[in-house]
C-alpha cells in the first residue's frame, strides 16, 4: 500500500500488524479522482483510520489538517510510523469512534470512514451504526461530503441522515460518497 499522489506520492505505507483489511490503492485512487478539488485546503476526518492512509493521501494531496481516529493502539503506532515516512503530520487520537463523534464539535470538509466488516450476521454492524449515528452529519461542514468504504453487501439505500449521491463497486469493496441530509424540525 502506497501513498498514490502528491507531495508523499509513491512512498509505501506501513500497516498495523493485527487483523486489518487495508484500503486497496485502486480504490483510494478512485476516491480521491472523484473528490479533485475538495481535497486542497480541507479540514480532514478520518474514523476507523488503521494506517491512516485516507488522511494521509488527503494531506499529500494538499489537504491543509487530518484527524485520525482509532482505538487499536497498533494502529495508532502505525499511523505515527507513517507520519515520519511521508514527513506528514496531523492529529492522531487514540479513542472509540463513536464515543469521539459524540464529545467532539468541530467540522471537516471531507470524512472517510472505513469501519471494519461484519463477515457473518452475528457480527457488530458498525457500517449501521455509524450511517445512524446522529453526531456524524454534524461533523460535516456544509459542502461537505462523507467518504464511506463498506462491504458490497451494504447497498446504498436511505438512509435517515445521510444521502448517496454516488456509488461505486470495486471488487469487494463498495465507496459512497454521501451528503447529509437537511432534515427538517
């Protein structure tokens, strides 16, 4: 896994030792096609960040600041690790998204979030929860856009916060760019 453009474009990336499903650089490339001019001079949030590698291709890319979050320390050593390959920098925080969502109260032009899978039905839908979770539109500043990877068994469908307007399939791995919904009181 490589860094694919920018300032850090073509270093190699490392990834945290335990049982992670990196985000393939086809699929990083894509995003980052779609999104062109929304990445120069963004706020960036990345949720379930692993290596950090959407932050951090986001920063290479002229992204003016990155918050990264995860709670597995092993990925939070990689992402540090990866800051001094790239000679990037951004704010790593070691806590459980959804617990961080709720506390926190600043806007980002761009979110990527890659939850882990659910591989068999009794596993913890995290894709659900967060699609439902009512803190993450409100870290979306207006224009701004969420970036979601998810198993191409979660199909874009309507959700109460958040609108699809784009949907890509890339062997097993689906992106929807999303747009919070303007809900009425």
């Amino acid at each position: 896994m490589k860094i694919i453009a920018g300032s850090a474009g073509g270093i190699r990336l490392n990834t945290p030792p335990h049982h992670l499903r990196p985000t393939m650089d086809m699929v990083r490339e894509a995003a980052f096609s779609a999104l062109a001019d929304l990445v120069a001079g963004s706020r960036v949030l990345d949720l379930f960040a692993g290596s950090g590698a959407y932050g951090i291709e986001a920063l290479s890319r002229g992204a003016s600041e990155a918050v990264f979050v995860d709670n597995h320390p092993k990925s939070i050593e990689t992402i540090r690790s990866n800051f001094s390959k790239t000679k990037l920098t951004g704010r790593v925080i070691a806590d459980d998204v959804f617990r961080f969502l709720r506390r926190q109260d600043e806007r980002y032009r761009l979110v990527f979030a890659d939850p882990p899978y659910a591989k068999k039905a009794t596993d913890r839908d995290f894709v659900g929860e967060l699609m439902e979770n009512e803190s993450l539109p409100a870290a979306v500043e207006p224009g701004g856009l969420l970036v979601l990877e998810c198993s191409p068994t979660k199909q874009a469908k309507d959700f109460r916060f958040w609108e699809v307007t784009r949907a890509k399939k890339y062997g097993a791995t689906n992106l929807l760019f999303c747009v919070p919904k303007k809900l009425s009181r």
